[in-house]
C-alpha cells in the first residue's frame, strides 16, 4: 500500500517531463500530491495526463528554467493555481558532454553550468519570498556523486555549486521553518533521454 506522505500538499517538480522527475512526479500523485510539473518540453503534457489518470491534481507550466523569468513565471504559476508552494523539488540539471576538461569550449563550460546550477538558484530565489511569508516550506535539490569524478568538471562544478547553497540557503532559513536539503544521486536507471 503507499503511504500518502503527501495528501493535500502543493509540490513543484521540476524537469517532470521523463527520468527521475517523472518518476517523483508519479510517486507524488500517488501519495497524494497536487503537483505543478514544470518543463520546457512539450512531453511534460504526458506526464500531466498519468499524473491525472493517478487521480491528482496536475498543473503544467511550460519554462525555461535556466532564466530568471522562467523561473519566477512558474512560481506565479503555481501560487495563482493553489496559493502556496509547499515542497519545490529542483530537479533539472545532467551533464550535456563528457570530456577531459581541457577539450570543453567556453561556450560549452558556461552551457554546462546554466543547466545545472542556475535553476536551482533561480527557483529557489522565486520560492523563497512565499515560504518565510508563511514561514514554512521545504526544499529537495537533485545534486549528484558526480562533485567528485572524473570528464563532467563544469557539472561537477555546477553540483558542487548546488550542495554549498543547500546547506548554506538551510542555516539562513531554518528560523523560517523552512527546509532545505539535497540528494546526491547516484547513476539512476532510466529510460534513454527523449
Ligand atoms: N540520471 C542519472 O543517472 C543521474 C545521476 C545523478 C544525478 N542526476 C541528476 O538528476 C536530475 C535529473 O536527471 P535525469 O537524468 O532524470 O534528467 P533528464 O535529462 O532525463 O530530464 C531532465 C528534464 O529537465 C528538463 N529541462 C532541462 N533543462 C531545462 C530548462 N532549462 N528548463 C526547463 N526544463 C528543463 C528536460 O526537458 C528534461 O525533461 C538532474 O539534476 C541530474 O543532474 C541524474
């Protein structure tokens, strides 16, 4: 039987479109979630739909999170739809190339780090002002093992980046009541990116 950990609670997912978001997105509609799935792809919509088929709620909100404004248009979002974020679960990020680091390119170093560490730090500067308004809230990043290996040092760097201001972002708000932590996962099974 699942535990319904979740009942009645607004959580943001983010990257729910496939991989590990889809999977917690899923899991949270099973434990009773109403959950604001967040994604630039289109293929988020399918995910809406087994989300729904599960019998949750399911907002989608179509961003770009590596800017700002993606970032603070979701957010709105999910404060018009539900008028609260309880849980944000910042998931986007992954290595894009796998190289020796002195093969990457400028372009691909700044690339690198615009898809795993800014979203983070944009979506949780977005959330923030909600949760010290009511004075609770909690936040998960996906980090990884990958802050100690070898071909991905823009990722690394980017993760590295994701666990400092997890545990920094959780001293300046523990007297909110608000939560912050991180997993650092390993490789996951999932079907081939899409
Ligand atoms: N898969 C693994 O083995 C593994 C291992 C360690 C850590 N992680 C971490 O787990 C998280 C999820 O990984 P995954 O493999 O499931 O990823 P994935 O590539 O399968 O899915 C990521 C999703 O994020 C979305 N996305 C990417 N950039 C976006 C943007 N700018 N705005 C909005 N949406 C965007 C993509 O469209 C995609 O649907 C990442 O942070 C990754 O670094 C994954």
């Amino acid at each position: 039987m699942s535990a319904r950990r979740f009942e009645g609670q607004v959580v943001v997912v983010t990257g729910a479109a496939q991989g590990i978001g889809r999977g917690v997105a899923l899991e949270l509609a099973r434990e009773g979630a109403q959950l604001v799935l967040a994604d630039r792809a289109q293929l988020v919509e399918e995910v809406a739909a087994e989300v729904q088929a599960l019998g949750a709620l399911a907002l989608v909100s179509r961003v770009d999170l590596e800017t700002w404004a993606g970032a603070e248009q979701l957010v709105a979002a999910a404060l018009a739809a539900y008028g609260r974020v309880d849980v944000l679960i910042n998931n986007v990020g992954g290595t894009i190339w796998a190289q020796p680091y002195q093969e990457y390119t400028p372009e691909q170093i700044e690339a690198e780090v615009r898809r795993s560490l800014f979203p983070t730090l944009w979506c949780c500067r977005a959330v923030l002002p909600d949760m010290v308004a009511r004075q609770q809230g909690v936040i998960v990043n996906v980090s990884s093992i990958a802050t100690r290996s070898i071909y991905r040092i823009p990722y690394a760097a980017s993760k590295g980046g994701v666990n400092a201001m997890t545990a920094s972002l959780a001293m300046e708000h523990a007297q909110d009541g608000i939560r912050v932590n991180a997993v650092a996962t390993g490789g996951t099974e999932a079907p081939p990116r899409r």
